[in-house]
C-alpha cells in the first residue's frame, strides 16, 4: 500500500518533499471553454507570433498545451518563449493568507531558438518539464509559487545529458511588463511564474540559508534568462 503524501517544510518560500499521495483524485476542472482563446490572445499580444503549440493528448489530471513563440526583432526578444495554457484552468490549494489571484497560474519558460526546433522531431525535454511542473500542484495536492523548487526526479536527474541543473526553480516573471505577467480571464486573474533551474549546490544552499540569499548571488551574467543546460554552478 502507497503511504499517503507527506511534506516537509525547512524554509518559507520552500522547498517541499513528497510521496505519491493513496490512490487518484482527478482535480476539477471549472474554467469556461473561453479562457483557452483569451489566454492564447493575451500570449500572442505580449510574445508575438505562436509558431505552434505542442498539444497535450491526454492526461489524468487535465492536458497542458505549451505554446511556443520564436524570437521576434519587433519585440526585442532574441530567444524562444515557452508559456503553458491549461494549468490555470483549475485554482490551486493555496494557503489562505495568500491572496486569491495566487491560486492560477501559468508556467512561461526560454529556451535558446535551436532548442525549440526539436520539437518536431521528438518529445524535449523542456516539453517534459513544463508539463511535469504545471501538473504537479494538482497531482501532489499543494500549490506552486514564487521560490519554490522542485527536484527533476529522486535522486534529482539532469535536464538534459552532462547539465548540472537537476532543479526546477520558481521565480516571479521578472523581464516582463506587469500588464504581461498576469492574464485576466473574464473576471479571474492569472499570474505567470517564470520556470528556470539550479544545480544541487544551489538547491541545498537555498534550503540551508533561504531564498533571498539565493537570489543575492545572482546577477544577469552566472544566472540568465535563457536556459544554458550547459550553465556552471554559482555555489
């Protein structure tokens, strides 16, 4: 028999360790059918272009569509925009000191422009993550937020062969306009979390010492926007 979820919590923001929970509970899912064209029109107004969008099949819990959108000299944005359109279909758990704006979301990702080309070829890797983390509030029945961090596995695995980075890592959209970083749909607000990565040595740190120490050490240079599978660790 499965034992039930459990959690441990070492810092606020956190990072959480959890089990599979006893049995399957489908979450459910109350957005209107409208919400996926508002969405849709609300990334091509900010991102430019979709190019295409990588669509879920199927899925337990509820399918997580991942739009991509190349770089555009228009908007000055020299990479590939990844945004997932589905996860906000469903409010998360939150706590409830937290206001309830925090209980949507959707993930937005960027890869180099090579990296997306592979999508025609075969499921990537950063199609696995993103729906992994978008999925996952739901199938572990907690909630996601700024400084979170997941590992890629147990014991955490690479991203992609010979990278450093095993850990996902939840940050506020920090390069993009408020008026990008949250989608309103209908009357129900939807707040972006950009999804970036740490290597092990990260991840311990910021459990030790917390996550603004973490993000002291950073700068645009050892820490950037684009995910470099081949980035070196900062601790």
């Amino acid at each position: 028999m499965k034992k039930k979820k459990k959690s441990r919590k070492p810092q606020n923001p956190r990072v959480i360790e959890h089990v599979e929970p006893e049995g399957f509970h489908p979450t459910p899912v109350d957005a209107p059918a409208q919400w996926d064209q508002l969405r849709h029109q609300h990334y091509q107004q900010y991102f430019g272009e979709s190019t295409s969008v990588l669509h879920e099949v199927s899925s337990q819990i509820f399918r997580i569509h991942i739009h991509i959108f190349p770089s555009s000299k228009k908007l000055k944005r020299n990479f590939t925009t990844l945004v997932t359109s589905g996860m906000s279909d469903s409010a998360m758990k939150i706590p409830k000191k937290l206001d309830p704006s925090y209980a949507r979301r959707e993930i937005i990702m960027y890869v180099p422009d090579y990296e997306s080309k592979l999508y025609s070829l075969e499921q990537t890797w950063f199609e696995k993550i993103l729906r992994y983390t978008a999925h996952f509030p739901f199938e572990y029945d907690t909630w996601l937020g700024e400084g979170h961090t997941i590992q890629n596995g147990n014991p955490p695995q690479p991203i992609t062969e010979g990278s450093l980075l095993t850990n996902m890592f939840l940050l506020p959209p920090i390069y993009e306009a408020p008026e990008a970083a949250q989608i309103q749909l209908d009357d129900t607000p939807v707040k972006l979390l950009w999804l970036t990565f740490l290597t092990d040595a990260e991840a311990e740190y910021k459990i030790e010492n917390g996550y603004s120490k973490l993000a002291k050490k950073f700068t645009h240079e050892n820490f950037p926007r684009v995910v470099d599978p081949g980035r070196k660790s900062i601790i």
